[in-house]
C-alpha cells in the first residue's frame, strides 16, 4: 500500500503545481502580489493579518483576503472589520488550502476580482506540516511564530520554516510573561532557513508593523 | 482522482484501526492505561506531560512516553528530565502518529516492556486536524488548549474536540495578559463535546493538577 500511497501523493501534488503555474501567472497579469500566511493554530494569523489589511487601505492600497479554516466564519468576520474584501474557504475536514479551492473561490467572488487589487492574503488553514506542501501561486510565503509557542517550533517543523520567503514573530507584547528567548528563536529560524527576513511584531500595540509594511510594498513594487 | 483518494484514504484508516484494535487488547493484557496528548504545535503538550510524569512516579507509579515529532528528540530529552523511561519517535514529514509506529516503537524498545507499567502517554504531533482520525489504541485522548491560542479552536477544529474523552487548558498561569475568556473556551468546548470533563492546568505553578492526578488514577483503576 505504501508504494500507491508515494505515487498518489505525487499525483496530487504534480496537480497542484500545476493549478499553481495557472494561478500564479493570474496573479502576476492582475498586477496583485499574493502571499500566503501559515502557521500553528493560534499564533495570531487573523489578528495580524486584520491590523495588516486596515493599514494598506488606510495608505491606499486595494487589499482582499481569502481565510482558509475547517469550520465556521469567524475569522472572515473579524477581517471584514477592517473594511477590505474577505472571503471564507472552508475546508470541512481537509487540514490545508490547495490551489484548486483557490481558483475556485476566485472564480465564484464575482464582487472582488482580481483585476485592480494591489494585495492578495490568503489565510491558510492552521496547521504547521500539511499546507507546506501545497503551492498555491503565491509570490511570497509567510510563516508565522508567536512568543507562545517556544523557541524550537522551527526545528521541530522544519519544511513549513524552509519553504517560506519571509518569517513572522507575533505577540512580542506577550514575550516577557512567556519567558521569551528572542536570540534563540532568531538563530533557530535561520538554522532552517539562513538569511530569511524576520519581522518581530504585536498585532495589539502595532510594534514592528512599519518594516513589515515596508517590505509588502516594496515587493509590491517588483512587477 | 477524488474517488480513488477516498478509497485509498478509507483503506488506511481501516487498516489502521485493526492495528489499533490489536494494541488496545495489548495494553489491556498489560494492564496500562494508554492516553494519547493531542494539541495543537506549542500548547504546551510537553511541559504537561513533563509535570504529570515526575507526579505520578513521586506518588510510586510506574508510567512512560513515547513522543512524536517531525524531527529532533528536543521532548525526549525534557521528558527524560522526569525520570520516566521516555522514547522518541520521529515521523520525518508525516503530520501524525499511527497505530504502526507505535507497535513498531513499543517492540523496539526494549528496556521498557509494557509490562509492570501503570500509564504510558503518547504525546502526537502537534496538529489540530489529522492525528484526529488515527486510533491508537489509546482508552483515554486528552486534547489540550492553551489559553494563548484564542477561545475559538474548539469551533475550528471540531473533529479534534469531538473524538476526545477529556480536555485540558493549559497555561492557565498567562490567562491575564493573554485576556483568556475562559467562560467562552469552556462553552465552545462544551458545544463540540458536551459533558467532556475540563482541567484547568498550569504546567509552571501545579495549579489544576490534583483533579487531573485524580483522574487518571480514576481512569487506571477501571481495568
């Protein structure tokens, strides 16, 4: 069974880079720089991402999010307080977003399409092993740590940390009651993945939002 | 695709079910109560797991670990700080534990058979979503919270709520910065799995301990 399992999991896997190739060329002609969000269930995914939309739209940007979950609405609900188009996949049962729900819950959203966005966010499934595996056409993948979860999470899940293009501490407004050792997570972040951005953030104060917001516009800007 | 993935998915998880069936008679055989952590990545599964084995050998019973991660034996390693006989198990890219890898684990090792054992507590890989559908054979799963994580998971991750006998809430000890809603968490676990007994734990301060130790002492006097 093992040998049927390797050779259905490549299957799955080769159709969704190919779903991906497909999507990411729409994005690139929308003009939209798409990233992808990943992370522990509970690291702050949705509060970050709600700050991050509510500071674009203020700076002018067009920004819209796309907020992967199992169940319920909850997170498209918080995002939509601030202001920007949100829609909500839910997986029912599957443990990650892929790219064939993308395109087609791009294809259904007939109030936001692509054209004229200058952000895509998409909101993965909380999950720090399966999503790694699932292109979906982003330019940029983010994986998110929060003070809470300990240092070593890199270590421990190594593929979510080497397949990402920039990293996210959250909740640095928890580092202290969390006996937070800041230079240990640092070193075990680049021990996955040397020379990867870091932005150390709190979603609650806003600390660390100006470089963050500084290196989505300055990716924005490489068409 | 989609059939094909199905009936291959519903033969594993068949087979892995008879394998679970034949542990769960070897336990019983044994006379160990098998418990199975599962918990989102950083909930705080070790330190608990830590606490609760250096208690029970203070109070002269014999209990052991085998832990799952991806990579590193990190919690092997805390978890041997106990005393108790403790063995890593690393799954290399898979997002969960199954019932095949415990047996093959349990025959092993060798310096610890099962039996003269009173608990053995599997701690999973951190994963809301998949160890959810993987039997162990375990007679009690424990499925843990923290309160940093939001109150909302037992909504999001329903499959993991439903399928477990007791629930912890760890890090009680962070519920103020944290401005952990507790009557929220405690009803949204109540809504999945109604009547589930809850502990309130702090892995640091001892707090919520006693019912928890009282618990399992409970569950290991029903042979």
């Amino acid at each position: 069974m093992t040998t049927r399992i390797v050779e259905l999991r490549q299957g799955i896997l080769k159709k969704n880079d190919e779903l991906a190739r497909v999507l990411r060329d729409r994005y690139t002609q929308a003009g939209v720089l798409v990233l992808n969000l990943v992370s522990s269930p509970g690291s702050g995914k949705t509060a970050f991402l709600e700050r991050t939309l509510r500071e674009l739209t203020t700076a002018g940007f067009k920004a819209a999010a796309l907020v992967g979950d199992l169940e319920t609405d909850n997170d498209a609900k918080r995002l939509a307080a601030s202001g920007a188009p949100v829609r909500q996949i839910n997986t029912h049962g599957t443990c990650h977003l892929d790219a064939e729900m993308i395109a087609r819950h791009l294809d259904e959203w007939t109030e936001r399409p692509l054209a004229g966005l200058d952000f895509l966010f998409i909101e993965n499934v909380g999950n720090l092993v399966c999503p790694s595996s699932y292109d979906l056409g982003e330019r940029v993948r983010v994986a998110l740590l929060s003070v809470t979860e300990g240092e070593d999470k890199p270590l421990k899940y190594p593929t979510m940390f080497n397949s990402a293009d920039a990293a996210v501490i959250t909740k640095i407004d928890l580092a202290i009651p969390c006996e937070f050792q800041r230079d240990e997570a640092i070193k075990n972040i680049h021990e996955i993945r040397p020379s990867i951005e870091i932005f150390e953030t709190s979603s609650k104060s806003g600390a660390g939002f100006e470089p963050w917001l500084a290196f989505l516009k300055q990716e924005r800007s490489k068409r």
